[in-house]
C-alpha cells in the first residue's frame, strides 16, 4: 500500500502501465490493482465503472492540452466504437467500459514523462513497483546516437 507518502505522482504506476512497464495479465484486474493500491482500498471493492471515471479523469487533461482538444476528443470518442474498436487492439469481448480504459491507457502511454534535450522530468515518475504488479521484461533504452 501507499503508506509512504513521499511519491511523486499518485498516478505513477498508471502511467507506467500503460507504458508497459508492468506484465498485463487482465486489464480489468491489473488496473484495479493498481487503483487499489493508490486508494489505499481492496480491488475487490473496484468497479468496472470506477475504473472508467478515474481514467477519464487522468486522461482528459492531456486531451485538454493536445493542442487541438476538440479533434483529439472527437478522435477518442470514435475510437470507442465497437465498429472502430480495431484501432485500440481487437478484443472479442468489447465492451463500452473496456473500451474506455483501453482508450485511456493507450492516450497515456504517449505522454511525454522526460525531456531528453533538457535532461529533465516533464510529468514525474515513481519508480516501477514489482509488489504492485509484475515487471514485464524490457529492452534497455539507447539513445540515438549513442554506444
């Protein structure tokens, strides 16, 4: 649990999810995991529906500051059809809320968290916890240009 309050961003490791950072077992179960953890509360007690409204909450203000919210909100909401539902990965057991979440996670996993010029943190991190949920195994980072 959060107990120690000396994190970064209560929303670190939703971030880092959908950045893949974690093992995706069931997208359901991992973000109620992951909500459980940052509400201090049992998954168990998480509802489809709760999931939906806290992602919409961390998404809608990269919506916001897209440069172009209203086309980036039209774009979000079409992709929520079932018939357009392809865009943000086929699932045989489309529902509207998974497509939400799904849709959320796929907009927060092209934020931009660095700024390598700068060598500075744009939306900072916590690190990827393994007593959350598992690590999935990553290639290492090169920048380009650089041995």
């Amino acid at each position: 649990m959060y107990a120690d309050f000396n994190i970064k961003n209560p929303d670190s490791h939703v971030y880092l999810y959908a950045k893949g950072w974690y093992e995706r077992t069931d997208l359901i179960e991992d973000m109620k995991v992951i909500f459980g953890k940052r509400n201090l509360i049992d998954p168990e007690y998480i509802t489809e529906e709760d999931l939906v409204r806290i992602l919409l909450a961390i998404t809608w203000p990269h919506i916001k500051d897209s440069g172009n919210p209203a086309a980036s909100f039209k774009e979000f909401v079409m992709d929520l059809d079932e018939k357009s539902y392809w865009r943000i990965s086929y699932d045989k057991d489309w529902t509207f809320n998974k497509a939400v979440i799904k849709k959320c996670l796929s907009v927060l996993s092209m934020v931009k968290v660095y700024d390598i010029e700068l060598s500075r943190d744009i939306l900072p991190l916590d690190d990827p916890d393994p007593s959350i949920l598992p690590l999935a195994e990553r290639e290492p980072f090169c920048a380009e240009g650089s041995e």
